[in-house]
C-alpha cells in the first residue's frame, strides 16, 4: 500500500505535515502554533499494486492545544 496526503485545510499547513508513503506515519516537517492555526484537516489517499489498484482514504483531524497558558 502507498499512502499520501491529498489535502490540508487550509493550505498553508500543507508543509507542515509529511507522510511515510510505505507505513503511512503522519510526521511534522515544522512547528504547529496554537496562535496561528487551532485545527487542521488532512486527507490521506492510499493505493495498493494490485491490477487494477484499489484505493481508499481517511480523514485527519489535528487540534492544535495551547499548552502555555
């Protein structure tokens, strides 16, 4: 199975997030900050190698929490 993220809402925290295509871990790739986005939401497409490959998808939803205050 290949996974890959096929959105981020919103946009901009779409290089915030990395995706391990062969085991599908969802990695950050730069600093969440509560200030600036409270939630994010990420759509995960995968894909077998089968003929013909069958996908499927799931959603992500990440709240952000404010640990300082």
């Amino acid at each position: 199975v290949i996974y890959e993220i096929d959105s981020v809402i919103p946009p901009s925290g779409s290089d915030v997030f990395s995706i391990d295509s062969r085991s599908g871990e969802i990695r950050l790739t730069g600093a969440l900050d509560f200030e600036t986005v409270t939630f994010y939401d990420l759509q995960i497409k995968s894909k077998d190698k089968g003929m013909p490959p069958l996908s499927g998808h799931c959603k992500v939803l990440l709240e952000v929490l404010d640990v300082n205050d």
